[in-house]
C-alpha cells in the first residue's frame, strides 16, 4: 500500500470450492435507508457450532499496517433465533461481541457507520482503507462492514447490496445474479467494492484482461484517459516480469476534492483501490497517478504471490507485524519505479534525480536516523511515533532494494540482480508455499552469495548509515551534496568494470 501523506498498499484468494464443509454466510447490506450508515444482516447457511461465541470485526487488515479496530464504528448489534426472538448479546471487546446460544442463531442485524464522515480519536482509518456513501457511489472495503463468527473466518460468503439499480459496480468479486461470492472471509477483505456513476475502460495485457472503473465527483478524470496514460507502465511491468502472474486485474480510482486525510492507494491480489484528490489532471499529476499505480500493480509479486506465513493466514484479531515489510513495500517501490527506467517509459536523468537522489534526500531529512527497516516493520501498528516514521519505507525501503540490487549484480559479474532474484522467488514460492517468516533472510542468502547475509545485517535488520556514494559508484554514478540538495549523474569517464555494470543495471528489457 502506498499513501500519500508525507511531501507530495490483502490476500489469498483460492477458490469458490474453498471450505466446502463449512457453512456460507449470506450478508445483505442495505445503504440506501442512511448515507452515513450500511445496515447488514447476516444469516448463516446452518447451524452454527456452540463454541462460535464470537463475533469478531477487523482490527486491521492485510497490507495496512495499521490498527483500524472496526467494531469502533458498530452500533446495535443484535441477534435472532429461528423463531425471531433475540439472543442474548454482550460487548467483549471493541471489536468482539458475544453471543449467548451461537447455536440458535438464524440472523444478525446491525448497523456501521461509514470510516469516511465518522470522526475518531485515534488511529484513523486511511481512506483507501475505508468506506463511504453518498448519492451517486459506495466505496465498500468489507472488513470495513463484515466480520465473521470465530471459526467461522474461512466459510464462504456471499454479499448482496442494496443501492441504485443503474449504478456501476467495479470489483474482482465474481458475481452470481446480484450477489457478490467470495471464498472466504479474507477472499471478501481482499476484493474492494465501488459503485456508483462511473467510466468504464478495458484492454488486453498479453494474456491479463485489465478493467478500470473510476469515480470522478467533479468528471475531471476518466477511465479512457487514465487507461492510455497506464499502457506503457503495463507494458513495462510484463517486460519486467516476463509474464502477469493474474488472468484479470481491476484498477478502481476514486477521485473527490478536499479530501482530508491519507490519501493514496490499497493492493489486492487481483485489483487495487485509489482513493486520491481530485485535481485538475495536469501532465505531472496524471504521472503521479501512474506512479502510483505502477506501485500497487507490481504488489502482484510481492506480498500477493511472494509473502511469509503471517500474510498468508491473517490474523484480523490482533495485528501481527512482519519483518519482511522491506520486501512487501520496500522492494516493491524500487521495482515500480526500475520498470518504467528499463521500460523505457522514464528518463534516465527523471530517474536517477527522482528514483535516487530525491528519495536519499528525503530519507536523510525527514525521518529518524535510527529507525532500521525492521524497527519500521516492528512497530509499524502502533501508532504514535511509528506512524511518523513509517512512510520511509516508501524511501529508505527503496534504496536498500536498489543497494541490493547492486550489489547482486557485482556479485554475479552482472548476470543478476534484484530483478532475477524476484524471479526466482516467485517460481519457488507464490500463494499456499509462503516463504519462512525466521529464515527467509537465510533462505536467500542461499539463493545468492554468503555477502549478502552481512547486507541484510547491517541496513535492514540494524539503521547503519547507507553506503549510497560507494554503491552508485560500483556502476558508475556520482553523488554530489550542495546547498541545492542532492543529485546523481552519471560519471564522464568510467572504467571498463563500471561500464559493464551500469550497462547491466540499465539494460532494457
């Protein structure tokens, strides 16, 4: 996930056949008696077990890093029997509610406010986290609405909604008549919803079917325009990948002005969600849109396909930081930024001021020396200072992925780098094979070479200062610090060696 909140980011999807012996739970979601407020009633296929006391809501979800704790905005939560009389309901927790006799359950009702026009004290919702409606759209991000009975986190669901009959609707959910189907409850999370009046545009990508569906409050922007200004950054990111690793990808843009709060954009294995100002769409905004997209797209690699067994079974209880955020947002903000150089569609000097240098200058200025990428992953729920600190994984994190890059590529004569190195995780490993969240480092430094062990060491598990000057200059490129601030160039006369390796760290694909 990437958010926009400092100088200017879900999973597992299977199968419908998923947990076959568990019940479906079949939502109706009503958002047109409140624009403030969606009122669900859930209502379980079966029986439910006796010990599925609770009803749990999100307290977060898959790549927030962010405690969100939903049941926050709940309000009368009730349940019934068979015969419609209720059961007994008690508060846990903020986000958990007991029920008396889960076993005689036939429905529960309860009403949401939307994240969007509710106020909180603390730890606000990120918009492109969140929900809203008004007359002419629904944002809907599920965990932001369901929940699920404890043991009940992987039953299938099915989701009906009740809006406006000539609405759009933009989602990766398959449907089946007007309801919604998911395999699961993390299946639901990881497939956001918008409706509404809005554009519609497609095209192919090799074998990759991409839909866009945009929300536009004053028209300024529409899925034509932003599917043209994309085309090159896909297919930039097919050269660098070789091949998509999905059949269909659904981008969803929300475009309103005056927002207030973080903006930016949520990844999901098979669509992602922009929540963005809208503005007027200059040439340089439209190249920040894109930018961003080419972000969140690339987050198909990582954690979608490529993530630890914390990402790969969820816990939407209590928040449970990785250590491999590094990987997930880090390496995925050098990827977006590499294709589009290698693609063709950047400019070598936009790139190395942009990609490089601006994001050393930023890294050294804004943010707290001694906060390692790991302290960033450790504390990245907490809130507080953390939250201060965390958007320098979109810089830090960036950097220490092109290090590396370098560094694999002196290492192997510049036959590989970061790049071939994701390759080769993503044909080992992908969705059901996560990688070791304890050995992963390890894991690839048997991938590669015995010094990359002490790279892992010394700028992603400790704060040491980065070698920036030494490892731009292995291919050939100087960094100058001046009163204007920081740039990189490429030096007027290299060595044969830094040739060869700028040659092999620039090529095209």
């Amino acid at each position: 996930m990437r958010k926009i909140i400092i100088l200017c980011g879900a999973l597992a999807v299977s199968t419908l056949a998923m947990a076959q012996d568990l019940p479906e739970m079949s939502y109706e979601i009503d958002i047109t008696q409140n624009l403030d407020t969606f009122f669900v009633t859930l209502s379980p296929a079966t029986t439910l077990d006796k010990s599925a006391r609770i009803y749990q809501f999100a307290a977060t979800a898959p790549g927030t890093y962010q405690t969100m704790n939903l049941g926050r905005f709940v309000s009368l939560f009730r349940a019934f029997d068979k015969k419609g009389r209720e059961l007994l309901v008690t508060r846990k927790s903020v986000n958990q509610f007991e029920i008396s006799k889960p076993h005689k359950i036939a429905k529960i009702t309860y009403q949401m406010a939307e994240t969007f026009d509710t106020p909180v004290e603390d730890f606000p919702v990120y918009l492109m986290c969140g929900s809203s409606i008004e007359e002419d759209h629904a944002l809907i991000n599920t965990h932001t609405i369901m929940g699920y009975f404890e043991g009940y986190q992987k039953s299938p669901i099915s989701i009906s909604v009740t809006g406006k009959d000539d609405w759009k609707i933009g989602t990766a959910l398959p449907m089946e008549g007007n309801r919604f189907l998911a395999s699961s409850f993390d299946h639901a999370v990881d497939s956001p919803i918008l409706m509404g009046e809005l554009s519609f545009a497609d095209t192919t990508i090799a074998d990759t079917q991409v839909e866009i569906y945009t929300y536009s409050q004053q028209g300024k922007f529409d899925s034509k325009s932003l599917l043209a200004g994309m085309s090159d950054m896909l297919d930039a990111t097919l050269q660098f990948l070789v091949e998509l690793p999905v059949d269909r990808y659904t981008f969803l843009y929300f475009f309103e002005p005056g927002l207030t709060g973080a903006t930016g954009a949520w990844e999901h294995s098979y669509s992602s969600e922009y929540v963005l100002e809208e503005k007027d769409p200059t040439a340089e905004y439209m190249q920040s849109v894109t930018d961003i997209a080419s972000h969140e797209f690339f987050h198909i690699v990582t954690p979608l396909n490529i993530h630890s067994e914390i990402v790969e079974s969820f816990n939407f209880v209590s928040p449970t930081p990785s250590v491999h955020l590094w990987m997930y947002e880090g390496v995925t903000e050098w990827a977006s930024n590499m294709l589009l150089y290698r693609g063709g569609v950047v400019e070598e000097e936009d790139y190395l001021q942009n990609a490089i240098a601006t994001k050393i200058l930023v890294d050294e200025k804004y943010f707290d020396p001694t906060w390692s990428l790991k302290k960033l992953s450790d504390e990245s729920f907490n809130g507080g200072a953390a939250s201060k600190q965390y958007a320098n994984i979109y810089f830090r994190g960036s950097l220490v992925a092109g290090l590396l890059d370098i560094r694999l590529l002196e290492l192997s004569g510049g036959q590989a780098g970061l790049r071939e190195l994701m390759l080769k995780l993503i044909d080992q490993y992908g969705k059901g094979k996560p990688v070791s969240e304890k050995t992963f480092f390890d894991d690839l430094t048997a991938m590669t070479y015995p010094e990359i062990r002490d790279f892992f060491d010394q700028y992603i598990l400790a704060a040491n200062p980065l070698p920036h000057e030494e490892y731009l200059a292995k291919i050939g490129l100087e960094l100058t610090r001046g009163e204007s601030g920081i740039s990189v160039t490429k030096m007027k006369e290299m060595s044969e060696d830094q040739r060869k390796l700028f040659e092999a760290w620039s090529k095209n694909l």
